[in-house]
C-alpha cells in the first residue's frame, strides 16, 4: 500500500528510520510512528510538508520518499489556491491509496474538504486551533497591559509578535472548522478532541489512534534517590498559553521553604521576541533559581527528567502534550492544569496530580505535596510509568493505525 502523509513539520529519510531519537523539536513522534511502520509493514511511504524553497525538494530511500513543497517565504498558514494546488499535483503524481494528514494546523485537510483530491483520507489531530485562539486561553490571565509588554515596538509595525499570532490563529480557527466540517475520518486520542470533532461534524468517523514515544524514553528510569530534591522541570516557555508564569509565581511562593529550591526550563524561548525579552525577564527575577536548558533533543531531555524531582505542565490549553506522556514514560510524578486532553492521561491521585488553571498558590500547595511526600512521589511516578507503558506501546499503536487505514479504505470504497 502507498500512504502519503502530509504534516507540518519536515522529516529527513534518516530520521524516519531512526524514529526520531535526535530529534529536538515536536515532530519526534511522528518520527517514531513513521519508522516503526516502515520496520513492521510493507508500505510505500511519502512525507510532504510546506517549506521555505522555490522549487519541490524530493528525497527518496527504499520505501520512503521525502518532499518539501515550495511555499517561500509566505507566512504558515497560507491557504491561497497556489499552494492547495501544489499539494493536489503531489497526489496526482504520487497516487496514493491513502493520505494520512497529521494535523489541522495547515491546510493540507481542505484538498478533501473542497473536493481538490478524491482519495481516502484521514486526520491525526494534535492540537486544536479553536479551542487555542480564545483570548483567555491564548493569553492566559495576562492583563492588557502585560500583553503590551510581549511586545517590541518594532513588531507592531511588521505585525509580528502575540497580538498579530492571536489574530492568525482566529483567522485558521476559520479554516480548520472548514477542514473538520468537511472531512470525514478522524484520528484521536483524547475525550477532549473526540468532543470537539463530533460538536463542528456529527457525521465524523473518530477513531482511537495512540502515538509514539521516542525510544530514549522508554530507556531511562527516575528515581528520587538520584534526582536533584526540589528541582522542577518544565518545557515550552515560548507562548502565553504554556502558563510558564504561573510556574514561576509558585516557584516564588516557595523560595523561602525550599533554599534549594530549582526550575529548569527545557526549550527554545526566542532571543528576538517581545515575548521572549518579557518571559526572560520574569525569569531572571527568580535569580539562580531558574536555569534554561534550552532545546534538548530526546536523551538530554529524558536526562534531564532524571534529574528532576517533579514535572509541571501549568498549560492553559492542551490537548496530549507529549512532554507528559515522556515524564510519565520515565516514570516521574507530574503536576498538570485540568484542562483539554490531559484528563484522559492523568488519573488525579493515581498517576499525577491536578491543579486548576492559572492557580499558583494551588500549584504551589501540590509541589509541597510532592516534596513532603517521597512515598507519593515514587507511587504516582510507578504508576505513571505502568499506564504510559501500555499507552505508547508500538505495538499496540501500530495495531490501532493500520486497523484505520483498513476501515477508512473499507468505507471510502
């Protein structure tokens, strides 16, 4: 079978077959889903995404082809019919017997929902943009004038920067309703996204479909007795609705009871920015007690898990963010905010603890729980381990992807 999977982020031939293990950014998953199919089926496989070039790049191995199709320097998001088209002749040319589209974040789902390609095709969601574009999800509880303060001057004038990314995500928010309205099969796997699909498209087919872990995590265990005490670690601090200043408002609240008390910040966060020179700024307010790691690729990041005492994710949205499920996988205890997807990874109590959003003093209550308690600590990081184990098994996740391809190309036919 030949599937062509359209995604939002560019994967060489050799990080497909090495499924992603020095991957440093988001697209490590991916990786780890594409490498694991090619060394369990006999598939023909071609990845395209958008990029930065003139002319259609394409790299080929054995079974896998790679394109980068030509956008320039046109802005993400772009949905003019030029490049709609582009992705329509790739799959007149290629022939694909299934497109597999990893996201809603880009245009690729409106070639089927606009009727550009007839061929079976279904969609991976991974976060969702409506939900993301409301203000108070976008920014958090960030007053005006501290939205202000995201901003370089300069950046208003070449409409840059959060308030010109908060107008491009209600735009897309547009875009992606189109793309949910008109297709068809859905892959998910959180209560969260299986609810939005079918509130925009009753008629959607959704099914259940895992992801991958890269493999350094499943290498690596925690342990408190080898961990740094009171070190907290955290990813993602380049956007507002990441909630990195409700993180570092706790951390304040509990300097003077823990002296050596640590954030690390694992991540790229911009040196350009507004937004990047105002989170830096709150962060050197803590001093020594915030350190940045910067972007880590997967067996730094598990190292630095290892490290650790304790995992936050202090999101204002999200739906599974892969930085839980890999300090689960480590078997580490994780502090998350109640909100989009993470309740169908964490089980309050059992595999994590909860907090509400955008609450520091509560936050800060929750860490003192698992600095005061080793025995929870180390029983929410087992069980976290066991249940993320059988969540992220290849084989399983294998097993639920290729069972949708089966049951899309059954019904489309």
């Amino acid at each position: 079978m030949r599937v062509l999977h359209f995604m939002n982020i560019p994967l060489s031939i050799h990080q497909i077959k090495t499924e992603g293990s020095e991957i440093d950014h988001g697209g490590g998953w991916l990786a780890a889903l594409l490498g694991q199919m090619f060394k369990n089926t006999n598939f023909t496989f071609a990845c395209a995404t958008f990029g930065k070039t003139e002319n259609l790049q394409d790299t080929h191995d054995d079974r896998i082809q790679c394109f980068v199709i030509p956008r320039g320097w046109a802005r993400s998001g772009s949905t003019t019919a030029k490049y709609l088209h582009r992705c329509r002749d790739l799959v007149t040319e290629w022939k694909p017997d299934l497109l597999h589209i990893h996201g809603t974040e880009e245009a690729y789902g409106l070639l089927t929902a606009r009727g550009l390609v007839k061929c079976p095709t279904v969609i991976s969601l991974q976060g969702l943009i409506g939900p993301c574009s409301d203000w108070y999800r976008f920014f958090g509880n960030r007053s005006f004038f501290d939205i202000l303060r995201m901003h370089r001057m300069l950046e208003y004038a070449v409409m840059r920067g959060q308030l010109n990314m908060y107008l491009r995500f209600k735009k897309n928010a547009k875009r992606e309703r189109e793309i949910i309205s008109g297709n068809r099969f859905f892959i998910g796997r959180t209560a969260w996204d299986r609810a939005y699909i079918l509130a925009i498209n009753s008629a959607a087919k959704y099914f259940h479909g895992g992801e991958l872990l890269r493999e350094a995590f499943w290498q690596k265990r925690w342990d408190l007795a080898r961990g740094k005490r009171h070190r907290i670690i955290f990813t993602n601090a380049g956007h507002p609705r990441k909630g990195t200043e409700v993180l570092l408002d706790a951390v304040k609240l509990l300097r003077s009871h823990y002296p050596d008390l640590q954030v690390a910040i694992a991540g790229g966060i911009s040196h350009r920015s507004g937004y990047g020179k105002y989170i830096r700024c709150r962060i050197s307010e803590l001093g020594n007690t915030a350190i940045e790691l910067g972007q880590l690729n997967a067996q730094q990041m598990a190292t630095e898990l290892c490290n650790s005492h304790v995992f936050v994710s202090p999101s204002y949205i999200d739906n599974s963010p892969n930085a839980v499920c890999e300090a689960q996988m480590i078997g580490m205890p994780v502090l998350a905010t109640y909100t989009g997807g993470v309740p169908s990874l964490i089980a309050e109590g059992l595999t994590g603890l909860f907090f509400p959003t955008g609450d520091a003093p509560m936050l800060a209550a929750r860490l003192r729980e698992i600095f005061e308690n080793d025995a929870l600590a180390m029983k929410l990081g087992s069980q976290a381990h066991e249940a993320a184990s059988q969540r992220h098994d290849p084989g399983l996740v294998v097993k639920e992807i290729l069972a949708v391809y089966e049951e899309v190309l059954s019904k489309a036919a």
